[in-house]
C-alpha cells in the first residue's frame, strides 16, 4: 500500500475494493507500521545477525477523503512522492475520474506516533576479533530505482 506523511497526517493509497482499506475508512482505531530495510548485518557469531533499519508505527483513526479535487491532488501528491519531479500533464496523464472511482484514499488521524532505528556494523566481541572464524560486515540493500 503506497503512503505518504504530510502535516502531521497519514494518508494511505488502496484498492476500493479492499478488505483492509475499507476497515481503515471506516474509523475504527488503526495501527499502521513502515519499515524501510537498509541493510543486512552479518556477524561472526549466529545471535548477532541484524538487520540496519527505520521503522515508524502510527497510531489512529481513518477516514475516506472526500470530493474528487482532494483525491486527484492526493493521487499526484502520492506519485510525486516516489517519482520525484513527475508533474502530470507533462510526465505522465492526469488521473482519471474511472481511476480515481477504482481506489480510496484514506486520511489516518494521527493519535500516535514513534520511531526507531537501527545502523552500524555487527556488535559482538567475536567480530572485534581477527582471529575469529567467519565473516562479518554490512550488506548493503539494492534500491528500486537507484
């Protein structure tokens, strides 16, 4: 599900059709968790594999956004997000009424919210240790479009 965070607001990008996204609208209490995946941390001692990190988790309330004005400019606002630059009418065609009837926006008022993050090599005395047996270190994740 695509997102995007603005003043203070989560808004949330779905299938009208969807199970999930309709118990978002519905203003039942929700909680909502992002994570993004860095990369991976390999140690030289099995408990201390991890993984780098930042995750946010949402607490609140949804409701559908309403009128075709603040959808289409959502919609765009959602593309911007991930395509930087991308404005329609020039990069790709402006959203249509039919598309904009086949998803629901969700606006989640938020209640709630925390983070955490993780970054840095393995953390274990066997990883200081040259002698040691194994490896350890960093590995990078690929990111789509970069």
């Amino acid at each position: 599900m695509s997102y995007l965070y603005r003043d203070g607001r989560l808004f949330l990008h779905g299938s009208k059709g969807s199970r999930t996204v309709r118990h978002l609208a519905s203003g039942a209490p929700v909680c909502v968790t992002v994570t993004l995946l860095d990369s991976l941390v390999a140690s030289k001692a099995a408990s201390s594999h991890s993984m780098n990190y930042r995750s946010v988790v949402v607490f609140g309330r949804g409701k559908p956004v309403r009128g075709r004005a603040a959808n289409a400019e959502l919609a765009h606002a959602l593309i911007a997000r991930y395509f930087p630059g991308r404005a329609p009418g020039q990069a790709y065609r402006a959203v249509t009424d039919d598309e904009l009837k086949a998803v629901r926006i969700v606006e989640i008022e938020v209640e709630e919210i925390s983070g955490k993050q993780r970054s840095g090599g393995p953390v274990n005395a066997l990883d200081a240790d040259p002698g040691a047996s194994g490896s350890n270190g960093i590995v990078p994740l690929p990111r789509p479009g970069g």
